[in-house]
C-alpha cells in the first residue's frame, strides 16, 4: 500500500488540514512529523469546524490511529486542553486512537516565556514574528541535549534530573532578558501533576509504525508549517526552528525514508504569509486586500491577518524539489473568481539579473522584485466545481500554465473548504 506525505509548499496557510482530511477517509495511521502548536489546521466536515494545533488531523476521523511523532516538540498541558475541546465536539480520543512518541521532546512553560522575552528584546529588524509559544526554545534544547521528553515523565529521578540541566541553561538566559529566576520545584510540580494524563498515550512510534507498515496499513504523514518555513531551506532567519519538508517525515516518526512513496505538495492558488520576512510577490493595494477578505487570510492559532500575493512560481517550483513533490493540490482557486488580470511571478530580477530562483542570502531575497507573467482572469464561479467540465476556460488555462512553470503535475484540486469539492487527477493513495 502506498504512504503518503503531505507538505506545505508555500509559507503555510494552504489548506493542507481539508486536504489531509480528504486523504484520511482512506488511510490507516495519521502521522504528524514536525512542529509544535504554533500551526492550525481548519477542518470543515459536514458543516461543523474543528480546529487543531498540535493534535494529528485524522482525529476527526473514527477508526484511524493518530500519531504524534518524536519530530514534533509537544506542550502537554496545551494537548490535554485540546483533547478537551474536541471531546466536547463529539470526538471520542483514547489511547487506542492517539498515540504520542516516547521520545518527544516537551514544550514547558519556561520555552514559552523565553520566546516571548527574545522576541520583545529583538531590535528593529530582527523580529522572527513568532508565535510566542515556544516552539524554538523546545527545538533548541532537544539540539542542546537538555529536553525533558514525553518518557522522562514516567520516573520522578530522572525527571528531576532532566529539569536541572535544563535550568542551567535557562536560569543564565533569563537573568540577561532580565527575567526572574525558574521556580524549579513549581516547574516539578507542574510535571508530575500532568504526567498521568500524558503518559496513557506515550508508545513506540517508531516500532508500531513498521507493524502497521509490514501489515499493508496505509499511513498518511502531516506536517505542521509549508517547506518555505523550513530551517534550512526556508526564507532564514524567518523561519521555524525545525525541518518541515518531505524528508522530515521519515526522522520524525522513525521509519526509513523508502517507506515514503508519494509526497503530495499543497499549494494555493495564490501566496499568502504570517509574520515577518521576506515575500516578493506580497501585494499592499486593492488586489491583495480583495484576496484576504475573499480568501478569509486570517491565521488560525493567532488571528493575525495574513500577507497576500500573487502566485510565485519561482518559489513553489523549489519546494518541489527540496521535498520531491511528486503532484500538487491546488487549492482556494475559487479566490481567483472575478479578477480581470491574474499575475504569475516566473523570475526575479535581482539588481539587473534575472534569477529563476529565491537566492539563500536574506538581503538578497530582500532586493529580488517579481518578474511577472500576465494570464486572463474568468467572471464565472468555479466555487463547489467537482469536474473539470465545471471550471472557466480560463480557470483551466491558469490551472495548466502552474503545471508547466513549476515542473510538477496537480493530482488535486480544491474548490471549496468543503472536503467534497475536490477535483481528483491522480490518486496519492494508488497502489
């Protein structure tokens, strides 16, 4: 059977919770693989909106397994506000339909005030525009080799022991933000009070993925942030603090990347980003602002209104490469109804030369301004189409024209946040 990964290709933001969703009617086990709950997924089924941050999005869905993965950096006390939410929405979760890798490294409370001071004390263009959560300074001391991890919850000693080495680090840092010192036996408290309600969930990821593997099971992997976000090959230092592209997907869970066999890149019909950074094709007049409103650009952990662009083919192009995008979903090209003019970016000029790539140096992503290419708009809706008999002419013609600069075929396309409007080209899930 095959497994799939799922991956942002753009800065996030592209609908991939509809499109995992969609895909995990049919798998077994649903696996997210980085990140933490600075990301959203918006789920719409039958009319009712779950919205997820750091839970899988097959836990919607009854009969699949979710896991959370060892890529994944996990506040515990965030989880079981979570599950409370959606247990209140009619979701049963147990630990036989959520499991949390053992050595999954946790988000606590001390990762979520260090963020926010480094980001209040940053200067005036160094500003990441981070959630605040907390995901960097968990990502940092996994690196460190000072993370308390989901296991170490299960023995009070070591628990205590891995709190220690931690303060070490952090007591120092706090002291230069100016920061009271930790409250270590509150923080232990903290710990022990909500380890019984973590540790029914903990298990052998990695072990119970390669059974379920070798019995045929189809498994559907899920990020949390799009590959333009992603440490190494995202827009540095305006990232996130861990890998988010198709490779990922086999370190976070623990399983070999030959057990991957198609990467299903999502990718909106327009550019949208959160935060800070750099972003060529961002538009600041009347057509980005009928893109946000008409697109509803709002993010979902933070409320935050969402940058607005045209659609980069430059970039997408490369993220198709990076995580070896085997076929896209293009979704929300319902947004694009009603424009006369519809602009690509296929290049970049950066000071006289033209460059068919986003360069790695952030000053030089700053001075890059889009080359576009200009393609006819359509009047008719294509919102709801299921066929490609439903859509404009010219819909179709932008459609096939993304095909061709990006080098990479659409496998889907979505029409709505309604998980039946999608128009199937080539199934990901096809043995």
């Amino acid at each position: 059977m095959a497994n799939v990964v799922v991956v942002g290709a753009q800065w996030g933001d592209e609908g991939k919770g509809k499109i995992v969703d969609w895909l995990s009617e049919r798998a077994d086990v649903i696996a997210r693989f980085q990140g933490g709950h600075n990301a959203g997924h918006t789920l719409v089924i039958d009319g009712k909106v779950y919205k997820l941050n750091a839970l899988p999005s097959g836990v919607v869905r009854g009969g699949k397994l979710s896991v959370i993965g060892n890529g994944v950096v996990l506040d515990p006390w965030h989880l079981v506000k979570e599950i409370a939410q959606i247990t209140e929405q009619g979701v049963s979760i147990t630990p036989e339909t959520l499991m949390i890798a053992e050595n999954t490294p946790l988000i606590l409370p001390i990762h979520g005030e260090l963020d926010r001071a480094r980001e209040e004390a940053a200067s005036k263009g160094t500003k990441i525009g981070t959630t605040g959560r907390g995901i960097g300074p968990a990502y940092e001391d996994k690196v460190g080799r000072r993370a308390v991890r989901v296991a170490d919850l299960a023995d009070e000693e070591t628990l205590i022991a891995r709190v220690d080495r931690a303060l070490q680090h952090h007591d120092p840092l706090r002291r230069g933000l100016g920061i009271e010192a930790v409250d270590r036996e509150a923080l232990i408290a903290q710990l022990m009070e909500i380890a019984p309600q973590i540790l029914p969930y903990a298990a052998p990821v990695w072990k119970v993925l390669n059974e379920q593997r070798r019995a045929g099971k189809r498994i559907l992997f899920e990020g949390a942030q799009g590959a333009l976000l992603d440490i190494d090959f995202g827009t540095y230092p305006f990232v996130t603090s861990s890998n988010v592209i198709a490779g990922q997907a086999a370190t976070g869970v623990g399983i070999g990347p030959g057990s991957i066999d198609y990467v299903l890149g999502i990718v909106k019909a327009y550019t949208t980003r959160v935060g800070e950074g750099p972003f060529p094709t961002e538009l600041q007049d009347a057509d980005g602002q009928r893109l946000g409103e008409r697109g509803h650009e709002f993010g979902t952990v933070t409320g935050r209104q969402r940058r607005c662009g045209w659609f980069d083919a430059c970039l997408v192009r490369q993220t198709c490469v990076t995580s070896g995008v085997n076929g896209i979903s293009f979704t929300k090209l319902d947004v694009l109804d009603g424009f006369e003019t519809l602009k690509i970016c296929v290049a970049y000029d950066l000071d006289g030369k033209r460059l068919d790539y986003l360069p790695i140096a952030a000053e030089e992503q700053a001075r890059c301004t889009p080359v576009y290419e200009e393609l006819p708009g359509w009047s008719e809706s294509t919102e709801g189409a299921r066929s490609w008999a439903d859509l404009p002419a010219n819909a179709i013609k932008y459609v096939r024209r993304v095909e061709e600069l990006i080098d990479c075929p659409v496998a889907l396309l979505s029409t709505s946040p309604e998980r039946e409007d999608t128009i199937l080209v080539t199934d990901p899930f096809a043995d």
